[in-house]
C-alpha cells in the first residue's frame, strides 16, 4: 500500500518527536504492508514553514537510516498544506511541496470549519496546475453538515485523502459514519495514515483497507489503498468515479458496521 500522508520527518512538526521514533514508526509501517510513504510535514504561514529542499534532503537521509535498519519502506517527500490565503505566495508552480514533487497537493482545512475563501483557494491553485487533494475532510465538522460542498469540490476534480483511523473509528463514531458515507458514495480516492507517532495516530493502513473492501469491493479498496496513490506519485491524472446519491448507502453502510464490530 502507499500511505499518502505521514508525519513521519522528526523536529519538522508535531509528528515524530525524534529519529528513533520516525524509524520506529517506518518499521512498523512496512510490517503493516505499506510500502510506500509520504512525508507531508505541515505547511503552516505562521507555524511551521520548511524550506522544501530541506523536506527532499530529509526524506533521503530517513530513508538511508531505515534501509540501514532493515526496513525497505520508500520515503516520498510531500507536505500538508494549510489552507491559508497566505500560503499562496509560496506555492506559484508545480513541483515544491507537492506530493513526490509532481502536481498533487494536499491541502488541510481548518479543523472546524471551512473558509469563505475555500473556493478561490482551490481555483488558484488549479489554474497554476496544481491537483489539490483534500486531507481527511471526513474530519471536518462543517463538511459533515453540508456534504455537498465536497460533492462540488469533487466535481471541480478536487481528490479526496481519508485517513485510516477515520473509517476504523479511532477518531469516534462521527467521524466513522461521515468517512463510511464517504466511502460509498465513492468520494474517496485515496488513503492515509496520518501518522503522528506510535500511540494514537500510527502509520497502519491494514484495518482500514479490509473495512474500505466490506464496504466496497476489494477492487475499490486497491485503488484507493495502491493503484490512485501510484498515479499521484507518477503526477498522472486519476478517473474520478461518479459519485452515488446520498442516501444510497445507508442502509448498507449500517449493516456492515454491525458486522465490522461483532
Ligand atoms: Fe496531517
């Protein structure tokens, strides 16, 4: 699997807090079938803002420590962006802070909303060429309630990233019912860990993979899981599949979580 969203570069943000802790957790990304995965520290104006050739050189540095260790594990370089009016100063082109350095970006919402200027945000970055893709929205409070703004995003060729720990319940049944519909209304295009360390937010896609096959096939899981995240990698364009009617899934949706818990 190729896990498109990590915060595995340590003393970059709030992810692994030191190199020990990031190759613990490639290690145990590779146990759990992940054989790529990005590195997307958090691109933040006033926070944290690293100079992209030094994401590149770290991501090659971790690398050479990991395969030193025994671990086999592919280290992209990438960042989560925020959305931040602000952040667009640095981003006029393709290439920098985007994913494998190709034309997908992720972009990060707010935690609890979404900016007036969401619209214009994506707009600018799409006639710079980028191909933005929307981290974990199933998150997002705002979203949640008004679900057909990300059918419009979606259909403006926006991707969608849902994280792993979002559709396994990890981040509460709000979140899970919100990914689930996600998921099989086909709004899901690719996904990731998330991870920030060993304990609550750890780079294991394995458990989301299966439940993504009970609720839509394992064709679909392997395309969100592999074959989309490849393509993202290689800066090629994804089909994006026709999203069903929102009360399509429901029942089904139910059911399968009744059988995921027993
Ligand atoms: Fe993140």
């Amino acid at each position: 699997m190729i896990d498109v969203h990590s915060h595995i570069l340590p003393n970059f943000d709030d992810g692994a807090k030191d190199e020990e802790t990031a190759l613990a957790m490639l290690a145990l990304a590779f146990e759990n079938g992940t054989g790529t995965i990005v590195a997307t520290p958090h691109v933040m104006v006033n926070e944290w803002l690293p100079e992209w050739e030094t994401v590149v050189a770290e991501c090659d540095r971790l690398a050479q420590l990991a395969t030193a260790q025994g671990t086999d594990i592919t280290i992209c370089p990438g960042a989560e962006v925020a959305m931040e009016y602000d952040i667009l100063e640095k981003l006029e082109k393709p290439g920098p802070y985007c994913i494998n350095g190709s034309r997908y970006i992720l972009v990060e919402l707010p935690a609890n909303y979404i900016p007036a200027y969401a619209d214009e945000f994506f707009f600018i970055l799409q006639t710079r060429g980028f191909y933005p893709i929307l981290a974990h929205p199933e998150r997002n409070p705002e979203l949640a309630h008004r679900p057909e703004r990300l059918v419009e995003w979606i259909e403006k060729g926006i991707l969608v990233q849902m994280n792993g720990t979002s559709i396994t319940g990890k981040m509460g049944s709000r979140v899970m019912k919100f990914a689930e519909q996600l998921v099989v209304r086909r709004m899901v295009h690719c996904l990731g860990s998330d991870a920030h360390g060993l304990r609550t937010r750890r780079p294991k896609l394995t458990d989301a993979f299966e439940k993504i096959s009970d609720l839509r096939g394992k064709a679909a899981a392997e395309a969100i899981a592999k074959q989309n995240p490849a393509k993202v990698l290689r800066g090629e364009e994804i089909t994006i599949p026709e999203i069903a009617a929102s009360d399509g899934g429901g029942v089904v949706s139910r059911l399968i979580r009744r059988l995921w818990k027993n």
